[in-house]
C-alpha cells in the first residue's frame, strides 16, 4: 500500500433546482412551504499526502481503501482566508499532528473562528471578540429542520457566503436565515439567546437518518422559530427557505472499516456516499478528515 492520504475537504457544487411546494397535515387542515432546492454535484476529495502540504484533487473515479488503524490527526489549518470563498486546490496544510490545532496556530484566526463558535462559556466568547479584533466579516444566524419529538429545529452560526455550504455539512430538510451581523461576538450571543429562550436547540443528535429524512412535520416548527429568532434579532423574517435534497441511496451512516476499497460517489448532510462491490455505504465524514485515514487501493 502506498502511503497516506489526508482528505480535508469535499471539492463539490451545489446546483438549484429551484422552487418547490411542500404540504404538511395539520390539526386544521394544510400548510404549504416553498422551498428552492439544491443538489451536491461531488467532484472528488481535497487532500494532500504527508510530509507534501499542498493540496490536490482526487477525483472521484480514484479508487481508494480505508487506512489501516491507528490514523494520525492533523492540524486544521490551512492558507486559504477566513474572510471570502477561496481556490481549495491552492491551499497549504498544516501537516503537525494536533486535534484541532497544533501550537503554532492554536491563536490563528481559524482557530479563534472555531473556538469562537464551538466553544462553550467565557471562553468562547473570549475567542469571539478576539476574532472581532483580527478579522471583518459577515455572520449568518440560520436554523435548520429535522425530524425529532425533542428538538426539531437547531441553531447555528456561520460566515454569511459559507451559509448554503454549512447547510449542507448536516442532516436537513430545510434551512433559512434569520439575521446577518457584522461581528462574531453579537452573532454568538444571538445564538446563545435563541437556544435560552428554547426557540431551538444549539446541537441536536440525528442518528436515523433513513427514517425521518422525509418527514416534513418540522416545517411547521421551523416556520414558527424562524420568525421569534428574527423578532429577537429586531428583523422581520424574510420566509425563504431552502434545502440540499437528500439523494435516493442515503442510508445511516456505517463505520469507515479498514481495508474497505471505494470510490467516492456522493456526499450530503455531512456523510460521505462510498461505492464498493455495486453498493452505496454512507459515513461520517468526520471519521475520517483530518486523518491518514485513506490511501489508493491497491489493484
């Protein structure tokens, strides 16, 4: 086997497919929803092999296994800006082993983005108006719709052209925004204020993907946060709602096991769709980023 391949990123599109009518049963009758559509068009895995940090393109007609264990963790860093989409292929990485960020960018402006909106506490918030001081951006606070008894509709931040790439990092069936801001700090706040005041939760659970991924109940719950977390940012909601559909072969996701020969056929919702044997197995793609996880299957 050759040596390692670190993927860090999927090197996609999202294609519209435009404007679709949603109905949903209701105690009084009907709600219909318009929601604008998209699909993943996956073009392959942004990655590099260690010591080399540059980034290449593996397509995805490249046949690739799963490493043998145990997998390195690799530094998140890379020199694409934090503030404006970038040329992923013409990015550097960081290649120190680190979960997270290695010592050397640990006070980076990706780091400080992270732990701005992945930490909890005074820490985080810290991070935050650190952020505020090194970088000017524009925040998207958004929610996104899941079927679940507990918490149907999650709350997040991120950066506002990153926002339909956020979306479809997670399971979904429909996304809207609900305040643009200029600083973090606020951003975050605002977020931790719709989670107080339970107009929706800031992380949820969603393991049965299969089961619930066509369950359109949560529109109605969307609909109702959306327009509470808007009036709490003093804005009016605009009521656009969209969504990555789901393609027909999703299933729950399945641990990446080693020596499992594939080739990359799709990805939605944060798992990655992995062709083996004329069979679609989905994973976690956070199981194996940021990891000496994969490498060419051999013939």
């Amino acid at each position: 086997m050759a040596g390692p391949i670190v993927p860090r990123a999927v090197y996609k599109d999202l294609v519209p497919r435009g404007l679709r009518r949603v109905s949903v049963a209701t105690l009084g009758g009907r709600e219909s929803f318009d929601i604008e559509y998209y699909v993943v068009e996956v073009r392959g895995l942004i990655a590099h092999k260690p010591p080399t940090p540059d980034a290449e393109l593996i397509g995805v007609e490249v046949g690739l296994e799963i490493a043998p264990r145990p997998w390195v963790e690799m530094c998140r860093w890379h020199s694409g800006p934090l503030d404006r989409p970038d040329d992923p292929l013409s990015r550097i990485y960081c290649t120190s082993p680190a979960q997270g960020f290695c010592r050397q960018h640990r006070r980076s402006e990706r780091a400080l983005y992270d732990e701005c909106f992945g930490s909890q506490g005074e820490r985080g918030l810290w991070a935050c108006k650190a952020l505020d001081e090194t970088a000017s951006m524009e925040y998207a606070v958004y929610l996104t719709a899941f079927y679940s008894p507990s918490a149907p509709v999650k709350v997040g931040v991120t950066r506002r052209f990153r926002l339909l790439e956020r979306v479809a990092e997670q399971p979904h069936i429909a996304a809207t925004a609900v305040a643009f801001l200029d600083s973090a700090y606020k951003a975050r706040l605002l977020e931790i204020e719709i989670g107080r005041r339970g107009i929706a939760r800031q992380s949820t659970r969603k393991t049965r993907i299969t089961r619930y991924i066509r369950r359109m109940e949560p529109l109605i719950a969307l609909r109702r946060a959306a327009e509470e977390a808007s009036s709490l940012a003093g804005e009016n909601w605009g009521g656009k709602l969209f969504a990555i559909e789901p393609p027909g072969s999703i299933s729950d996701p399945a641990q990446p096991r080693p020596g499992l020969k594939f080739t990359l056929e799709g990805y939605w919702g944060g798992l990655l769709g992995l062709r083996t044997r004329g069979a679609t197995i989905w994973v976690k793609s956070g199981d194996i980023m940021h990891k000496t996880s994969l490498a060419y299957a051999e013939a």
